[in-house]
C-alpha cells in the first residue's frame, strides 16, 4: 500500500468496519458522511446520552514491541467502553481518530490498527460511526464512545455516591495485565497473562447488572485498584477499610494494587443489595463479585489489613 492516499486508506477502512455491522443496511450508519447522528430510536425517549473519550498513544499506553498495531486498536476501543461500564451503561456507537506516521507503510498500519479496533467494536457490541484518519510522529488511537440506560433502571452510577456502611466490591482479581505486561517483556508472549495485558475486555455486562441492582457508586480499574480506589474515594468522600486483594493467576500483590488495566469493576453497594446482586451475576454467567472491604465515613481511613494504603497506580505526569 505503498503512497495510498488519505481517500484510499479511509475507504479500505470504511470496508473493514462496515463488513462488522451491515453498513449497506438502511438503519445502519454507512460511515458516510463526516458526522454522525445518534438519536431516537438508538437513544429511547428522556434516556440519558452518556459519552466518554479515550486515548492510546505509542510508547505512553501500548509497547508496540510486544503488541501489535491490532492490539492497540483494541485497547483504545475497550478503554473507552470500560469508562461506560464504569456507569453501567450500553454503548451505542465510536468515533475513532486515527494517526499513523507517514511513510510507505502507512495504510498498511491504519489498517491493521482498524482491524483491532473492528474486533473490539463486535466483542463490545459498538459500532464505529465515524472517525478520522490523520499523519502523524507516532501511533494515536483517540477514541470517542456513547452510551445509553436502555430499561426502566436506575440512571447511570456516579463514582460519587459511595455510603458510609456500603460493601466494596470487585467484579474480579486483578493485577493479569501488569503481569502479562512483564511476561511479554520477558519474551513469553504465550504465557497466561500476555492475552490480558494485550487483549483487555470492558466489564460492560457487569456494569449493566450493578446499575440495574441499585448499587450506590462504581469505578473501572483502569489505572490501578489502589489509585481508582483512592479515586470513587475522593469524589464520594469517605474512606474505606479492606480485609483483601484479589490477584489474578501470576500476578504479584503489587500488580494487583497499582498494575492497572484490568478494567475490573469497584463496587460500593448496600448491604442489603449483595445477596442479590451475586445471584444476578451468577444468573448471567458471570463471576460472582468479591467483597474486600467496607466504605469508611471518615475520609482519612483509608487502609488494607489495618495498614494505610497509597495511591499505587498509574498517573501521567503533565507539565
């Protein structure tokens, strides 16, 4: 594909993501025109809109030495979806922002980047609706989600309305990212955890169910348990007190509590709702959630096993 040009490549990719969904259908969106139109019947009648943006770019989010160019397009695509799991809403449709470097073999990595991205797009039931295709000095995936509350449930969840009294709760263990990050680097692409690092999955079914539930506030391990934590902490204004940390197979406690990327799901739920929550989650076969811990009224309580516990985690630094 040496020297395609930018109608060229954005045609190739218009293909790519079309087959996914019937783009030729009437009532799908044919990736035509250069804005889409997310309204009635996609968004039900007074449903909130619900929309988030993420990023990947090369050498800060994804090691294209132990990632393909496929992978990252997943990741920008499943990154963004957790931040709708996180309020437990369903996605509608992407907007996908594509900068590859220029060069001869430019359409032939825009491409494969937008393979990944397709396969997220189906795993996650969100089409791509639109996007854009750019030059650039590196690799970025900027992408941009909308979601919707498609019941009669409760609206989505704040990570601010954590109860003094309510359980926490993960939807899994963590730290398979961090620890298929290191497998990788070690030159183990076949071991357990380097499928979790490059391929993570948006907990979108579980947020679903959690909202639907009644649970009070809900956070995505994205950055780290211990950072995200300290975060739901934050905007709720409490503390909390955990007895446990799940950490996944191969994983250290020190991945599972600043690792990040996991895109399990922090749970602060009523006492009163668990029993039943477990069951629904069992219902739809998914894991049961774990408890590790209870919400704290004071703010500065904020500790695993009776120790204080820090912001472990992944902060970028600004400026």
């Amino acid at each position: 594909m040496s020297g395609s040009c930018e109608d060229d490549v954005v045609e190739l990719i218009r293909e790519a993501l079309g087959a996914r969904f019937g783009a030729g259908s009437p009532d799908a969106f044919a990736l035509r025109d250069d804005a889409a139109v997310l309204g009635p019947p996609a968004v039900p009648a007074g449903a909130p809109l619900v929309a988030s943006v993420d990023s990947v770019v090369e050498g800060v989010h994804v090691d294209l030495s132990v990632c393909t160019p496929g992978d990252a397009g997943w990741k920008a695509l499943m990154g963004a979806l957790s931040d709708l799991a996180a309020v437990g809403v369903s996605p509608l449709g992407a907007l996908v922002a594509l900068c590859v470097p220029g060069g001869a073999g430019e359409g032939t990595l825009a491409l494969a980047v937008t393979g990944g991205v397709a396969e997220a797009a189906a795993a996650g039931g969100c089409p791509v609706v639109g996007g854009d295709v750019s030059e650039a000095s590196q690799l970025v995936v900027a992408v941009t989600v909308f979601g919707t509350v498609r019941d009669d449930g409760p609206g989505p969840v704040p990570r601010s309305r954590a109860q003094a009294g309510d359980v926490v709760l993960l939807s899994g263990p963590c730290g398979a990212s961090a620890a298929g990050l290191r497998e990788l680097r070690a030159g183990a692409p076949g071991a357990d955890g380097a499928g979790a690092h490059r391929r993570p999955v948006a907990r979108l079914r579980e947020g679903e169910l959690a909202r639907r539930a009644g649970v009070h506030a809900m956070i995505d391990v994205s950055d780290g348990l211990a950072l995200d934590l300290h975060r739901l902490a934050d905007a709720s204004g409490v503390g909390f007190e955990l007895d446990d940390v799940p950490v996944a197979p191969g994983a250290t406690p020190e991945e599972a509590l600043g690792g990040g990327e996991d895109y399990e799901l922090v749970l602060a739920a009523g006492p009163g709702i668990v029993d039943a929550l477990c069951i629904d989650f069992e219902a739809a076969g998914l894991r049961r959630p774990q408890r590790i811990g209870v919400i704290s009224a004071d703010p500065s309580r904020r500790v695993l096993r009776g120790k204080p516990l820090g912001r472990a985690g992944w902060q970028h630094r600004i400026g």
